[in-house]
C-alpha cells in the first residue's frame, strides 16, 4: 500500500473550504460540479489529501448501493508546529482543547463545517 487518502461526504462542499483553504493552507487540485454546486473536489497539503463529495454527487454517480454516513469521519493528521495550527484555527470552537495524550502527543480537536471530526497532533521530537 502506498497512500490513503479520506473521502468525507457532505451536504455541501463549498462551507468546508475556506476551514481547509483559508485557514489551514490546502489547495483545492482538482474539482467536479453537480448541478448548480460542487459535486468532488480534492483538497492537497504537502503530503496529505483528502476528498469531498456530496451526498447528491454520491447518489448520481454510484446510486444508492454506497451511502456514506455524513458526520462519522475523524480525521487524525499529525503537524510540524501546533502552535501555527491553533493559530490558524483562531474563532474555531474545539472539541477537545489542547491536551498532552497517553501515548505523547500534545493534541487538539475541532469539528469542520461538514460535521467530521480533525485531530490535529504534534509529537514532541518529530514521530
């Protein structure tokens, strides 16, 4: 295996990308509407990605045989400088605040606007 990447099925795309693209400093690499909105976009930084898709855009390409549950994703990304993520996530309400865990990352928790949880973790001393 080579790469996973996280498909986070939503409503809409477009209230979730000023959280990635504003805030944290992803880029939207590619990008398919549906109707009168976004439909797949994926979103890259660095070496991490992930990809949205609509509910709507789910329904009309593979029918109903893949329903993914909205809201049930949690998302564990590990970062260079926490101190710049909670920066960057300045007004954000967090789930969980900062926290040193039992396995000796140094964490926080926030819910994006599509409803999935992000852990954002650092490792004192790189992993």
């Amino acid at each position: 295996m080579k790469k996973l990447t996280p498909v986070l099925a939503v409503q809409a795309i477009e209230p979730v990308l000023p959280f990635w693209i504003d805030r944290l400093g992803f880029e939207k690499t590619a990008e398919v509407p549906h109707d009168d909105a976004l439909g797949f976009v994926i979103l890259k930084h660095g070496d991490v990605e992930l990809m949205y898709q609509t509910q709507a855009y789910i329904m009309a390409d593979v029918g109903e045989a893949v329903r993914i549950p909205e809201g049930g994703t949690v998302l564990y990304i590990e970062v260079d400088d926490l101190d710049d993520v909670e920066r960057r996530l300045e007004g954000i309400d967090y789930v969980i605040p900062r926290r040193k865990t039992f396995y000796g990352a140094d964490e926080v928790v926030v819910r994006e606007p599509g409803g999935n949880l992000v852990t954002f973790s650092h490792f004192a001393g790189g992993s």
